[in-house]
C-alpha cells in the first residue's frame, strides 16, 4: 500500500542574502580590491539583491581579505539606489561593532557555533564565552537601532567534532535570540548535512526560535546543500543565505567549500513558483564578473548551463 504524506507548503517569498562579498570572499587566497568588491556589490543590486552581506569587522590577522571593512563601509555610500538595501557586517566584539557603527552599518551580525572545538578555532573562545562578548554588541545595537543577525555554526557537522547533536544547535541559537537577534542563521559550515538531518535540526531548533525568524546557510562541499534546503522549505523556512558564483568558505574549516551558489537556488525557487526579486540573467552576469576576477568559472551548474545556452 503507497502512503500519501500530507502534503507540506512551500513559502510564496524567499528572502535571500547574499553571502558572496563576505563568505564568498574570506578565505580567497589571492587580494580582491577593494574596487572589485564594490563592483560586485553593485552588480548584485542590479539583478535585485537586496540583503547583502558587505564585510567583517574582525581582526586582519585572522582574516586578510576582510582588512578594508572600512573602505567597503565608505564606498557604499558611494552606490546609487542603495535606500532599500541592507549590507549587514560582521561582528564578534564591541569593537568590531563600533568600527560597524562608524562606518554607517545598519545591521550586523554575530556569530557562534554549536561546536566548542570550533567556537575555539574561529573566535579563540568557548560558546559561553561568545555569547558573554555578544552580550554588549547587543546592548550597543539596541541604543543605536541597529539590527543583529545571530550565525549559529557546524549545526550539521563540525570539522573537529563530526555529529553535532540538534539539542546543542537549539541552545545557541535559542540564547542568540534571547539576546535579541532578530535572525538566526544556521550553518552547515562543511556542508556534510543531509535533508532528514536537517529537517531534525530546523525541528529542534523551531521549538525555541519562531520558524519565520530562522534562515539556512548551507555550504555545498557534498554538493547536498540543494536537497536540503528544499526540505528545510518544505518546513516553512524562508530565508536563505547563498553565494554568487558559489564562491567562498571559512578560513577556520578546513576543506570547506563555497556557501550553495546563489544562482542554483534562484533557479530551483524559480521553478517552484517562489518569489525573490532575483533576476537570474543578471545574477549570472554578476557570478561570471567575480569569477574572472579569481580566474575560474562559476561553481554554480546552473550558471554555468545558462552561460552555455547563450
Ligand atoms: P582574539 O585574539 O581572541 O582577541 O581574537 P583579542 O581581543 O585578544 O585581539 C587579538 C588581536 O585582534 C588584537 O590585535 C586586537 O586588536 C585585534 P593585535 O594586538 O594582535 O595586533 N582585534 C580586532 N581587530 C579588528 N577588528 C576587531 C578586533 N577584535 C580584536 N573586531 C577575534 C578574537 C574574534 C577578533 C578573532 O578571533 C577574529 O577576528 N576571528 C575572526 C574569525 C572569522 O572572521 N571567521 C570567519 C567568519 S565566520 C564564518 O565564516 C561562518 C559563517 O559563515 C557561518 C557558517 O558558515 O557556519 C558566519
Ligand atoms: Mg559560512
């Protein structure tokens, strides 16, 4: 006898945010100017990006390519039509929160992670001691509006640990939002997550954090990222972190690969009838603009189809 599943609804809206001028960029080995960067951010407006994560306020010894945060921060006052534009920047401390502020930010972000090994490798602190150090990033961010996104970490895997219990993913990012964060992003920073694994994980976690204020960013190492995210769709998440040209990784994971290329997802939400804004063609244009730039095609199959098709 088949069983039918009752049947899961899919969101009508997605609201993507860009990764690639952060993520995408962070652990590329050769200089990326400042100009590039820009262009990039510009050309990713264009197709109608909309939340778009410019930079990191963290140290320039422990991450090169992010040491001109804040001539990223000052050329985006240069962009046109930027009203509607959020460029949220990442955060681990205070003082990353004030050079944020300085520099015209209007939402940051926080970071942590449900792996202590890794908390340690990324931010040289255990996960209590990260969210003590959140503790007043929030407080400055509520004085001066600003808004904060929450990452949570190696919520499918961690490369030092491997399994990562959802009960242990759903206590960090319940404190993140207790906090105050207004998102919480969970990563499969090594991408090893499969979809059962995550529809476990989004469970767990949905049971402390509202669905609606949880968004998934998954690497694609094992090329799963795809798979899971239409599960974690089919729960009723409806935010997605993705990068253009499928560009990037941690510096602090070894062997992981780029976030799910943003191209693929606006294909496949395409196709399912789901809004973004997100105009493919010039998203394409955007992944292929970068990709010169580091001297390799797009790591998206479906930019690199429609590029054949053209
Ligand atoms: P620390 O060494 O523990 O802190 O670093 P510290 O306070 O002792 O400072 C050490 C040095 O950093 C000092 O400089 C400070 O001045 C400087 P020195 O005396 O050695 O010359 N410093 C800073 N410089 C610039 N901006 C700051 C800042 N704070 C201190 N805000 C710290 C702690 C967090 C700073 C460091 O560990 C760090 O910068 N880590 C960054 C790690 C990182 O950026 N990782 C990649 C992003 S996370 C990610 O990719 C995962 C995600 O995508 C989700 C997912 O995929 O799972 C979000
Ligand atoms: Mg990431």
């Amino acid at each position: 006898m088949v069983m039918v599943s009752q049947e899961n609804i899919l969101p009508t809206h997605v609201k993507i945010v860009e990764m690639g001028p952060r993520d995408g960029l962070q652990n590329e080995k050769q200089p990326v100017s400042t100009e590039v960067k820009l262009e990039l951010i510009k050309r990713l407006m264009d197709a109608g990006e909309k939340h778009i994560e410019a930079t990191a306020f963290v140290s320039p010894k422990w991450v090169p390519q992010m040491a001109d945060h804040n001539e990223i921060m000052q050329g985006l006052k240069t962009l046109d039509n930027t009203d509607d534009v959020m460029f949220p920047v990442l955060t681990p401390n205070l003082r990353g929160f004030e050079g944020a502020l300085t520099g015209g930010a209007k939402e940051v972000a926080v970071f942590a992670a449900a792996s202590e090994s890794f908390s340690q490798k990324n931010i040289n602190c255990s996960i209590a001691e990260s969210i003590e150090r959140f503790k007043p990033v929030m407080d400055a961010a509520k004085e001066n509006n600003i808004l904060v996104r929450g990452y949570v970490s190696c919520v499918l895997g961690c490369p030092f640990e491997g399994h990562i219990a959802p009960e242990k993913v759903a206590e960090v990012a319940k404190a993140l939002y207790d906090l105050g964060c207004y998102e919480i992003s969970l990563g499969d920073t090594i991408g090893t997550g499969t979809p059962s694994k995550a529809q476990a994980m989004i469970k767990e976690v949905a049971k402390y954090v509202p669905i609606n204020h949880l968004a998934c960013h998954f690497h694609d190492t094992y090329g799963q990222a795809l798979a899971n995210l239409y599960a974690c769709l089919e729960l009723g998440v409806s935010t997605i972190d993705s990068s253009v040209a499928g560009i990037g990784g941690c510096p602090y994971a070894p062997g992981a690969t780029g976030n799910v290329a943003t191209e693929d997802v606006i294909y496949m939400l395409n196709g399912l009838g789901i809004e973004t804004g997100i105009d493919i063609n010039k998203l394409v244009d955007a992944g292929v603009f970068i990709s010169n730039e580091l001297g390799r095609k797009p790591v998206s199959n479906a930019a690199n189809a429609i590029l054949t098709k053209r």
